[in-house]
C-alpha cells in the first residue's frame, strides 16, 4: 500500500481481493483507478466512482484483473489475498444460468411447469437453491454474490429471495422473515439490509433500492421447537405466496429462487417430535416441501453435506468451499447488526460522513434518510397479542389420562396492566397485521337457545372447533338474568357497595360509556371504531372479555404490515408511545409481540 499522505493506493493481483474490517468509528471510500472492472458482493462498482462504506462492516473488493484500488482512508484491519472461493461461486452461477436459460426456453413454447415430463425435455422452472452452513460461514454473502451475478447478466431475470434467518434478515428487522424479488444488483454501503431495502414512501435514488418485499413476523432470533408449528406455518406462508407469484409470472418462474437459512438448521435435532424421535433435520425437510427445493449447496461442513445428501435423494446436494475471509462474530457484534438493522428500517440508511462527503470526484448515488414519526395510542385502541404464549396450566396439573387440546399458535392478549408486562412490552418491537371482516369470532349466537363455546384445534390454521350446548330457551334464559341482576343489585344495596369484581353494567351504561370514550388522539381509532360498528347486533350487547382474543389463528402467522416500536409507556394515562415508520394513523390496531426489542442508542 502506499505511504503517500493524499491517497492510499491498493495494488490487487489477478483472481484476488482485497479484505477488510471497519471499526466503529471507521468509515471510508473505495474507487477503482484501473479501467478493469471490481466487484464488492458480485455487484460492479462503478469506474472512477468513491463507492462509501460505512462502520463496522466486513467485507471484501474482487478484481479479476490486476487492479489499482484507492481507498480514502485505510483501516485498521484491512489485507490482500489470493485465496479466494469465487471461481466456485462462478462454476454455480454458470450451472444455475444454464438452468435458467433452459427454463426460458421451455416456458416460451407453451410448456407448463408439470413433474411428469420427458427425459429429453429441458426444466420446466427456473433453480430452487437452499444455502446453509454452520454460524459465521458466510451463507448471506453467498447468496447476495449469486443473486446478484443473476441480476448482472442483462437477462432481465427477477429471482425470489427467502430470507429464513430471523437473527439477521435480508431486508426487514431481527424476527421477520421475507421474501423478495429484486430486480437490479444489490450495493453494499453498510450492515443492515443485506439484500436489499423495502420500498419506502418517498422516491429511490438507486436501482438496487425499492425492493418488493412481503415480510412474516416470527418475533425470535432463532427458531427453537417450542416454536415449530408457528414456524412451519409461516414457510408454508411464504411458499403459497411464491407460487402464486410464479404463476402469474413466467419470468419469475424461470428466474429461480435462492434461500438463506439460519444456522440453527444444522442442527439435525432441531424440531424433532416426541413422536418421532429419530427424525433429523425437520425443519430443513418441511422447507424443501414447501419451497419446492432442487438444490441445496453446504458451507464448509461435511457432515452435513453427507446427511443431507442420504435424506434427500431427489434433491441435489453440493459443498462449496468456505472462504478464508469469512469473519466469526460474537454476541457483542451481532447485536450491533441487529440494532442497525432496526435503525435502518425506521430512519432509513446513515449519513455520509463528513470526511467521505468532502471527497472530490463523483459519489455513487445513495438513498436519503427518512423521518419516523412518534405518537401516542391508547391501551383499549391498540390490540397486542402473542402467538403461542404459555399461559395455561402445565400438563402435570391435568387430571390422569387428559390431554391439553389447546394449538401451539394461540392468540393470547397482551394485558400492559398485568404484572411484568409494561417491563415486557417496554422497547418492544410490534408486527402490525391486517384484521379481515372474517377474522372475528363470535363467542355467543343470541335469539337461537344455544350458547357457542370455541375451542382451538392443535394442528388447524386458524379452524375452530364449535360445540352447541343445549340451554334455556330465549323467554327462560332472559328472565333468569333479569332475575341475577335483581338478586346481585340488592345484595349491593344491603352492603352499602358492590366490589369491582362484582360490578354489573346494564346494556344502556355499556353503549353510553363506548359513546363517551374520548379516541380522538389516538391513531388507528378510526379503524378500531370502525370494526366496531361493523359488529353484529348481537355482539355489541356482550361486554367484551378483556382475556378473550376475538380473532381468528390465523392472523398470528399472516403477512405483516410493517412494524413499529413501544417507546414509553404512561401508566396514568393508560397509552403507549410509538414509533412509526410513516406519519399518519396505523393501517391496523391489532399487534403481533415477540421477543425482539430495540432501544435507540444513537
């Protein structure tokens, strides 16, 4: 490297690249003086051109020809090597090509996508690849450099991109999971959004921004067997979503799919049932299923590769190599990822800083920064629940020979006055879900004689079991509770007060007090008042049960809106502070909470 105090020049060899680490407080510019082309996660950066990279990234800058490579200012940890993995990524890129083209090509003669087909015919839908490999291996990295060799051909190809790693997602926040379709190579500036930024309200200044993205609320860093079943719906989710996508459009059918995994699917254990205790790899089994998975490439473990490859004999399996630059990250640097991500999503990409942006010469185009809006909602307009909450009494308290019949993705509700819970909800990161007209549950059918109790299946998405139990007939039951409601109000009289416990409103003091209620500074309320009047006649006479979850399963595992963060909590008031996205009143009162939490530190 160059000692010259104005420029600090890096000479990179054929087929080698140059690698580095940022510090915190490290930030710095690249630009090629070489008319040969670099590339930075696949993506060409362009000649002549400072390309910013931000703090505490880790990454390195191919050159498949000698190349001078100037940096602005060097970093502390920074090293040219010769030993780099992408000639194999090259190789896999060239055979899923190859795929993709022969795809084309049978879709554009009128072939639909069918599994019994001739041997002579070409492939009927574009590759379906699955990338998994121990922690720290690199597996994001691999799948950004093949998405975007992919998008750099000029074939006009729009892959899909699974995100299934809710530690370190591609383009949402820590606890989602996504799928995205982008259409231009993706950039590489900093640590959040690795594959790409959803699109956001104002207009983008780059191609490779704007992503369409779906995002699925998981709400965990990593997926563990107390939360399989809710898993596997959520990639059942995203699958049908895939496949609708490609079905309405042949070029992402012939474009392919990449998956990104977490680590955790190493684990051959890892949602193994009591039932079946000698199967291994579920949940990697039930994502091949769902995503229809042709290929699967391991990092650097051969253990793995070999299961895998005796598990799936239709599925090909391969090993790339893992790179020698690949980085092990502890708990302290993951959390840093995980907050910029977060960051990034509500205040959008960090500001050039001041010693890159008084560099002379061009500056490839970046996205501006965006303005998150805060305000305050009322605890009675604001539903949040949680999906699969243990709440009930364990196994052991059954009486002998039951079982518990309640569904693993229960909807319990979030009571912010319950013990522990403003310390749970504080900091708390939100799933915003859409409330259909369908997904109400009626608890009681009035006029008819017969009280509905509903019961949740164990293995049902969102199907309720309905029992009619015989009672009173309409004249009968009406008296009896005329008669309650004497009895209750006189033993009141004769103590001088009732107890809170015991309270009984009539239906008129129910209908004033929701007609009083003072919503006007809460947003969403219109929604929530809305719903509201929507109800059945027959509903708006009940009192609705505090602990009670009016809503179907089914929302606890449905695509999100977006997401938003409880900042501070006002007890006296009863409201909660939050942080949006996007000014302007929430698309939807109801929440989904997880485990995920984020506190603004900068």
């Amino acid at each position: 490297m160059s000692e010259s105090p104005e420029q600090h020049v890096v000479d990179l060899e054929a087929e080698s690249e140059w690698r580095f680490e940022l510090e915190a407080d490290e930030n710095i510019a690249v630009r090629t003086l070489s008319p040969d082309s670099v590339y930075i996660n696949s993506e060409e950066i362009p000649p002549t051109t400072w390309y910013p990279l931000h703090r505490n990234l880790k990454a390195s800058i191919y050159a498949a020809q000698p190349t001078k490579l100037q940096v602005s200012t060097p970093p502390a940890s920074n090293y040219s090597s010769s030993s780099t993995s992408q000639s194999s990524l090259v190789a896999l890129h060239l055979a899923l090509e190859r795929i993709r083209i022969l795809a084309r090509r049978q879709l554009s003669n009128g072939h639909a996508s069918s599994s019994h087909q001739s041997p002579n015919d070409g492939p009927s839908r574009g590759p379906a690849i699955m990338i998994l490999g121990p922690p720290s291996s690199g597996k994001t990295t691999v799948v950004k450099n093949l998405v975007n060799m992919a998008l750099g051909t000029g074939m006009s190809w729009t892959p899909g991109v699974i995100s299934l790693d809710p530690s370190s997602p591609a383009n949402l926040i820590p606890g989602s999971l996504s799928l995205s379709t982008p259409s231009h190579p993706i950039p590489t500036h900093h640590l959040a959004h690795p594959l790409g930024s959803p699109p956001t309200s104002v207009p983008a200044n780059t191609l490779g921004a704007d992503v369409p993205t779906l995002g699925w609320w998981y709400g965990h860093p990593e997926p563990s067997n107390k939360g399989v079943d809710l898993w596997k719906k959520l990639v059942a989710g995203i699958g049908e979503r895939w496949k609708e996508r490609c079905a309405k459009d042949p070029t992402a059918l012939a474009s392919g799919l990449f998956v990104d995994t977490p680590s955790a699917f190493t684990n051959a254990l890892l949602g193994t049932r009591k039932d079946n205790p000698k199967a291994k790899y579920s949940l990697v089994a039930d994502a091949v299923e769902q995503l229809e998975i042709d290929t699967i490439a391991v990092i650097g473990h051969e253990k793995l590769t070999i299961d895998l490859t005796r598990l799936f004999p239709n599925v090909r399996v391969i090993r790339l190599p893992r790179s020698s630059g690949t980085v092990d990250l502890d708990d302290a640097n993951r959390q840093i990822v995980a907050a910029a991500q977060v960051r990034s999503y509500f205040y959008g990409e960090p500001s050039l800083p001041k010693e890159i942006e008084n560099l002379s010469g061009r500056m490839v185009a970046r996205e501006g920064n965006l303005i998150p809006y805060s305000f305050q909602i009322g605890w009675e307009t604001l539903t949040i629940l949680r999906v699969g909450e243990e709440n009930a009494a364990p196994s052991t308290a059954l009486p002998l020979g039951s079982s518990r019949i309640l569904s693993p993705t229960r909807l319990t509700r979030v009571d912010p006055a319950g013990p522990a819970q403003i310390t749970r909800l504080l900091n708390c990161v939100l799933a915003v879900v859409a409330i259909r007209p369908g997904d109400r549950i009626k608890k009681k059918d009035k006029g008819l004689g017969t009280a509905t109790m509903v019961k949740d299946e164990p293995e049902g998405a969102g199907q309720v079991k309905v029992e009619k139990v015989e009672g009173p007939s309409e004249e009968t039951a009406e008296g009896a509770v005329e008669a309650e409601i004497s009895e209750a109000a006189d033993k009141a009289q004769d103590e001088g007060a009732a107890k809170e416990h015991t309270e009984i409103k009539s239906e008129t003091d129910v209908q004033d007090q929701g007609q009083t209620k003072d919503i006007s500074g809460d947003p969403g309320a219109a929604l929530a008042e809305k719903e509201h009047e929507g109800e059945g006649d027959g509903d708006e006479d009940d009192e609705e049960d505090e602990d009670e979850v009016p809503y179907l399963e089914e929302i606890g595992y449905r695509e999100t809106l977006g997401f938003v963060v409880i900042t501070a909590i006002d007890t006296l008031r009863k409201k909660y502070t939050v942080l949006s996205p996007s000014p302007g009143k929430l698309p939807s009162t109801v929440a989904i909470a997880g485990s995920i939490e984020w506190v603004d530190s900068e």
